[in-house]
C-alpha cells in the first residue's frame, strides 16, 4: 500500500459528526471546541477541565462507536452511527458522569457511574456500580450497586463486579467477576443483562480471599489467584486441568521479594499459560509455560528495562495483545509502556495497519484497536505534546478519518517530556522523564522543581508522558508553561521499570529511597539547566512525605518544598489510614520501610512532623479535609510544628470536600494560584 499523506487520506467524517453532535450538544461544548487559541500562557482553567471526548469505544462490527460528551454540565453516553452519520445520546443524567465503556456484541454498552469536577471525598459515594442500556436507549438495567448503595445495604445484591468475557452466540448474557454481600472473595457468574439473574459458575473455588480468574477458551474457569491469609504478603496461584478436575496450588509468590509467578491467560491450544516471572531475570518476561509438567516452554518476549506481563508485585500489565473478542483469540502483538508506548505486532496484518498509520501520523503514538470483523479501527493517536485525537481507519477504502481531540485548546500548546535514564549513586538506572519550556534557550539556567510520584510502589508519568495520564505530568505542563524546568523522577521501588528497581525499594524508605530525589537534582544541575540555589521538590501522598523529609536532611539541595495530602508522622498514618485494618497492608509497610514494629526508634525519625525543627525552607501544604488515605490531621499537626520551630508554613492549602486528590476544576485552579505564587517567592523569580 502506498503511504499516502494525512491531507490525501482525511475524509469528511470528522466534520459530519460534529455536525450531527451540534444537533443536541450544549452550544458552549461546540463552542468550547471551536475556540482560536489564546496568545500568551494558557489560562489554569485550561488544564484542569475535563476532554471533549474522554472514551471511545467501537463496537465489534465496527459500525458504531460509544463515547460520551457533554450534556447538562455531564458526561453522558452517546453511540454514533458511522453507516448513518448520525449520533443519538442513551443517557441525560444530571448528578453523574458515565465512563469505562464496553460493548456486549452490537447492541449492549456497559458503563459504570464516575465522578468528574466533583469532590474526590464527599461525593464518591455516586460513583460505581455497572450498567448496562441498549444500543437505541430503551432498555436499561443496574448489575452492580454504586458506593453509595453499599454503604446503605450491607447485604443483598453485588457489592462489586468486573466484566470478564462476552459469551459466543449470545449478547444477552456474559461472564462478569463479582462479589456478593461482603465476602472477602470474587466469584464469576453467569449474567443476564436483560433481566439481572445470574448463575454462579465457580462453587468449590480453592479458596477464600480470590481476586482473579482465568477462563480457558471454552470460558471453564480453570485458574484462581488467591491473597495469603492475615498478614501474608503472598499471593496463591490454583490451577485445575478441566472442568471436573480437583483444584492444585501451582504456585506462590511474595509481592515484596523474587521470584514471582504471575499467570496472565491460556493460550488457545488450553494446554498452556502465558505467565510472567523474573526468577533469574532482573526484570519480568512472559513465558507460555506448562501447568501440568510445571515447567516452562519457552519465552515468548522480553525487554532489557521495562517488566513485561506484569509487574512483580502482581499488577497486570496490558502486554499481551489478543485478537478477538475480549482476548480470547490468538496472541497478535506485544505491548510495552517504555519511555514511549510500542507495539511489536506478531500478525503481518496488524503489523501494516501500524506501519501505515505511523507513517501517516509521524511522531505520534498511533493505538488501534477492532475485532476483525470490520474494516474499520478506532485509532487513537497521541503524543507527549498532543493529549490526543480519535480517528478511523478503513483498511478496505485505505481511508483515514477523523473524528475528534480531547483537548483541542491544548494541541500544539505543551512542552516536551524527554526521557532520561537517572544513575543513582548505587548504580541503579532508573527511567525518567524532564519537561523543559517551549521556549526554553539551551545553557540557561531555570527555577526547577523535583516531582515525586505518590505511593510509593506506584508509577505515575506513563504513555510517554501524555498529558491527562498523570498528576505529574499535569503538574509539570503547568510549571513549564509559567517558565520552570520540572523534573519527575522514577526512584527505586517503582514498578513496571525492571524487578531489580522495584526490589531494591524494601527497607530504604526515607533513606536510599530520598538519596534518590537527590540524585535526580544533581542530574539537573549537572545538564545545565536547572540552577542549584533555585530548586524545589513538590510531590503528594508518598511524595508529599518526600517534600517533607528532604528538607530535614542534611544534605538538602532544595530551597523549598511543596507537600500535598502529605505523611507527616509515620505512626499515626498505619494507624489510622484506610488501610489501618488491613494485616497484609501493615506487614507491605513494615518490609516497605525496613522495620519491625511501627514503634521503633526508626519511624519516628523518618517522621518529618518529630524533625520539624530541622526544616529552615519555607513549606507549601496542602490536604484534603476528607482525605482518608493520608488522614489530614497529620499535616495539621505538621503546620503547628512548623509554626512552634520558628518557620511556618507560607501557605496551607485546604481542599474542601477533597480526598486523597482533587477533583473540582475551580479548586485544582486556586491551588495552582496558590502554588505559583509561592514558587514566585521562594525561588526569588
């Protein structure tokens, strides 16, 4: 096929939607879209309100496409007719936003109940619960009750529920992972989307406490993963060979220390599993192993840096590229989120359509997705400057058309996110990304901000930093924009980058873990552009603790801090955190910080709020006063201590209503007024 440019290809799809959508679409949100960009930094409010189109979904014949727009100040669902050209909304709440799409066939839409510009704490009870409506809007059916029903009903119906896989020669029922009352274990069952009942399919399982199943190709659940009993930090793996067939541990593994064992799907022959492991390895690979002979049968992908499969705590990667309905098909590509996302197509079909579209779309990267039924595949295309555009291709017309962005008013408006490779001082090298101004003029040095993720055992700048991805990459577009370098480093104990780095995190919380941040300040003073006597270290959660106890160390560079929804007293936070109640999450910390007990001399000391006289920099706080993950009372206490040592805080930022994060665009804004003005100061701009 001859690779024709983006001007030849585009057909007029793009511009009919709009036209059939303005029909019914508030006439701000077309407005909104259509609006000339604005000269010089772009407003706070810009990068705070939520896309235009913030899911899209095509069905399996590739005739229509779910998304959700904007109608009464919600998100609602609407399903696009590509054959006619015409789009109609299924839904008009007023008190929710819909979200997590997914067709059952050609003529059932899943979606579940989110919360967008609302309060994360107080009004989360509205969100949750699954729902299924028909593709024409006239039948309708809750499965699964919202947070707010559970806390209401504490028995009767599920508490919880998953789509698993879409039953062939049927589209009135499926396969879904659920809860019922409030067991401690999810089960599959059998589900009839049109009126509600359902079949247990998983009586006998091997055990309590079951968080994940795997379905063979004939849809017989034949293995479980099982979460240790009390305060063990393993994870259980059972297998059976068949329907009939006793239940056998396979095999176990613990998320704090190698090797791991993590079971990802059958392959199709039913014979074999695809796993993920790291034993021998410093990162994860997939392997198709043999359950029955217990060994494996070859590896099926690696990666020198980034894990594969899963990461070694267990998390499910999405590496694996099935074709078909819901992965049930043969494996057509492998997947991997490094410094860019890439895609190794092992189908030469698959492997055209990316090759043409890459072409067609350069420096971009260009995901499709479609069943093989169709002709027809939603494209969504991105870059670290582009926050994205959906598109379709039809392979049979060589045709590529758009659709529409999800951030019009931030296209051709962000600053690059350049990856980098942090060396620490132990000899780790750790993958990591800077954001420099547009403008920026090389040998110039900057007012620069360290940003720590949260967690810590999480991984926040992802899809090559892609704007609305990430907190981070959100708080760095922002500095950027207002003339501040920004670097987000990965550190150790952060997954998804190699096992070894992930490891290397137990017991060095507060020590080689902060060695780390610093590191990250060196490498920027070190490239020429950050300038040493004006850096900051900002973060929240985890990253708010990492603010706070650099600056009680005596080798701080920085000459601010700026902690979000922080820890302050190490103690206090397993106490009372939402997680207080929970052995495994205690017995994760306690590996996690190098302690035995939370009452050693250790975790008072890494505690910033018992070091407050230690911090001479001056200190931006802020919190949720709904937050139950890190219970704000901490931060208040943080404040007063501060205060008493003769340095307080120069702004202390309460979110009202927030909880562990913000939600409100109007108070993510004021907070960003805030901090910006603070930064103004601290660092002597």
């Amino acid at each position: 096929m001859k690779h024709l440019p983006f001007s030849t290809l585009r057909r007029s799809l793009g511009a009919a939607l709009l036209v059939s959508l303005a029909a019914w679409l508030p006439a701000q949100s077309s407005a909104q879209a259509a609006a000339p960009a604005a000269q010089g930094p772009l407003p706070l409010a810009d990068f705070h309100k939520r896309a235009a189109f913030t899911e899209m979904v095509a069905s399996p014949n590739g005739r229509y496409l779910a998304t959700t727009s904007d109608i009464a100040g919600r998100m609602n669902l609407v399903v696009i007719d590509l054959d006619e050209r015409k789009a109609n909304a299924l839904t008009n709440y007023n008190n929710i936003d819909v979200g997590q799409l997914r067709w059952v066939g050609n003529d059932r839409i899943l979606f579940r109940a989110i919360q967008l510009n609302a309060p994360s704490g107080q009004d989360s009870p509205r969100s949750g619960g699954l729902f299924v409506i028909s593709r024409d809007g006239k039948e309708q059916l809750q499965l699964a009750k919202t947070a707010r029903q559970l806390d209401r009903a504490r028995t009767g119906g599920f508490f919880a529920m998953e789509p698993v896989a879409t039953i062939p020669g049927t589209t009135e029922e499926m396969i879904v992972s659920g809860v019922v009352s409030n067991d401690d274990s999810f089960d599959l069952y059998r589900i009839n989307l049109v009126n509600g009942r359902y079949r247990l399919l998983t009586a006998g399982r091997p055990s309590d406490r079951i968080g994940r199943w795997i379905l063979d190709s004939k849809l017989v659940p034949r293995v479980a993963m099982a979460r240790g009993r009390g305060a063990s930090t393993e994870e259980i793996v059972y297998y059976r060979s068949n329907a009939e067939a006793p239940w056998k541990e396979l095999a176990r593994y613990d998320a704090t220390k190698p090797p791991a064992f993590v079971p990802l799907a059958f392959d199709p022959d039913d014979k074999h599993l695809y796993v993920s492991g790291n034993e021998g390895r410093k990162n994860m690979a997939i392997f198709k192993y043999d359950p029955e002979q217990r060994k494996v049968a070859e590896m099926i992908a690696q990666h020198p840096q980034y894990d594969l499969g899963a990461s070694p705590d267990g998390q499910v990667l999405r590496s694996l590229v099935f074709g078909g309905e819901d992965g049930m098909g043969k494996l057509v590509g492998i997947r991997v989120d490094a410094d860019r996302l890439e895609t190794v197509w092992l189908d030469e079909a698959y492997a055209k359509i990316q090759a043409t579209l890459d072409a067609t779309l350069p420096n971009r990267t260009n995901v499709f997705s479609g069943t093989g039924r169709s002709k027809r595949f939603l494209v969504s295309s991105y870059s670290d400057t582009s926050p994205g555009r959906f598109l379709l291709f039809d392979s049979e017309r060589r045709a590529l058309e758009d659709i529409g962005f999800a951030r019009p008013w931030l296209e051709g408006k962000l600053a690059p996110v350049r990856p980098f490779l942090l060396k620490t001082r132990d000899g780790l090298q750790i993958p990591s990304y800077y954001v420099l101004p547009r403008d920026y003029k090389p040998g110039t040095r900057l007012p620069t901000i360290v940003h720590i993720h949260g967690g810590p055992q999480a991984r926040d700048v992802v899809q090559g930093g892609r704007f609305g991805a990430s907190f981070g990459s959100r708080e760095a577009q922002i500095l950027a924009s207002r003339g501040y370098a920004v670097v987000l480093p990965n550190f150790r104990v952060t997954p998804q980058l190699g096992s070894d780095i992930y490891y290397a995190g137990f017991g060095t919380y507060g020590k080689q873990m902060s060695d780390d941040h610093e590191d990250a300040a060196k490498w920027a003073v070190d490239q020429g552009f950050a300038d040493p006597a004006r850096m900051c270290i900002s973060g929240a959660s985890y990253g708010g603790y990492a603010a706070l106890h650099a600056a009680t160390r005596p080798t701080n560079p920085f000459a601010c801090a700026i902690s979000g929804l922080p820890v302050a007293d190490l103690k206090f936070q397993h106490k009372e955190a939402d997680y207080s109640e929970s052995p495994a999450a205690l017995e994760f910390w306690r590996r996690l910080q190098g302690v035995k007990d939370f009452d050693e001399p250790l975790v008072r000391e890494m505690s910033p709020l018992f070091n407050a006289e230690r911090i001479k920099v001056p200190v931006f706080m802020y919190i949720g006063d709904e937050d139950t993950r890190t219970p704000p009372a901490q931060a208040r206490r943080m404040s007063e201590a501060l205060e008493k040592a003769g340095n307080p805080v120069k702004h202390y930022f309460v979110g009202k209503g927030e909880g562990h994060g913000y939600g409100v665009e109007a108070t993510n804004n004021a907070l960003y007024e805030q901090m910006l003005k603070f930064l103004e100061v601290a660092l002597k701009r």
